[in-house]
C-alpha cells in the first residue's frame, strides 16, 4: 500500500507544539495510579515525557468544553522516532472498561491529530500505543503471558490488535514488571 501522507509530514517534533512542551512530566508522575491511596506508580522512572492528560484538560479549557474526551496518559518520541502512547492500567479490566479504553484511544488520536496538524496516516507510519497493566490484577493475563513468554510474537491483549495497522504502526501490552525491565531501557 503506497504511503498517504505527504514527505513534509515525515517529522514531528514534539519539543515545538507549545501545549505539549507546557505539560512536560515525569514518567513516574503520568503512571501514578491515583484511584487508590495513596496513589501508586506502575513505574520510578524518571524520564521526561507529555502528559497527556494534562494537555487535555488545557485543550478542553480553551475550547470551553462541558465534557472533557478521555485521554492516555503519556506521550514521547522513542529512540527510534516513533511517536508513542502509553497507558497505564493498574487495576483489572473488565469488558466495560477494555470498551472504554478503546474510546479513550479515538479521542486521544483525534485531539493529537488537531494539535500536531498531522494526519492519522502520518500516525499509522509513525506511531506506537502501549498498554502496561499490572498482571497481579489480571490474573487470566498472567496465564496467557506465560504462554507467550519464550515466544518471538508477542500477542497484544484487550482486544487492541484492532489498532495495529489501523491508527497505530504498532501496539504492545506488557505487563508492568516488562515494561520497567526490558521496555524503558530500549526505548528511552
């Protein structure tokens, strides 16, 4: 399939879109799971990435929107200059939630696609979603984890297989302990 974005939109530098260099955080920070206390971080890391978040809630506010779109949690260009999302799930996901995480995907694209000025094919060449979730709370993942953990292929849980190839070039989800050990050290 020949390429649909233009050779103008084959960079993105993060550093230069003013919303995304104000919400500058830590990794540690974006991972905070603030829904149990005291709120708990999935990671120590302190590297620097967006958060994602934040840059929605500055969106919504200048737009003086009633609702505010769901959101991931961090963003950052990896070593290898992709674009990356990440999401951090710290508790189990049920079918509701695994349903809003998808929605959650949508809005975020959107609202990253409105504020680079970059098209979803530039993204579907140039960007990566991850999901780290904690596989002590998702026991029937520990299982499956097990299953492909020698494996070359590793399988993408919750149903965002959905996603590959469609807005993102490629999607993972890992579990906690991977993403500290193997995942921050070869993308950061």
């Amino acid at each position: 399939m020949p390429s649909a974005y233009k050779e103008s939109e084959s960079v993105l530098d993060l550093d230069s879109v003013s919303i995304f260099a104000k919400n500058k955080d830590t990794l540690k920070n974006t991972s905070l799971d603030t829904s149990k206390s005291p709120a708990f971080p999935m990671t120590k890391n302190e590297n620097k990435v967006i958060n994602f978040d934040k840059v929605v809630k500055d969106y919504v506010s200048s737009l003086n929107l009633k609702v505010t779109p769901k959101s991931n949690d961090a963003l950052f260009k990896s070593k290898n200059g992709n674009i990356v999302f990440i999401e951090f799930k710290n508790g189990k996901l049920s079918d509701r939630e695994k349903f809003e995480l998808k929605g959650k995907i949508f809005e975020s694209v959107i609202i990253l696609t409105e504020l680079s000025d970059k098209t979803t094919a530039f993204f579907r060449e140039h960007m990566e979603y991850v999901l780290v979730f904690n596989e002590e709370a998702c026991p029937q993942e520990k299982i499956s984890s097990a299953v492909y953990k020698n494996s070359s292929k590793q399988m993408i849980k919750f149903g965002l297989e959905y996603f590959k190839g469609y807005l993102f070039k490629e999607v993972q989800t890992i579990t906690q302990k991977r993403f500290n050990q193997d995942y921050i050290p070869n993308n950061f």
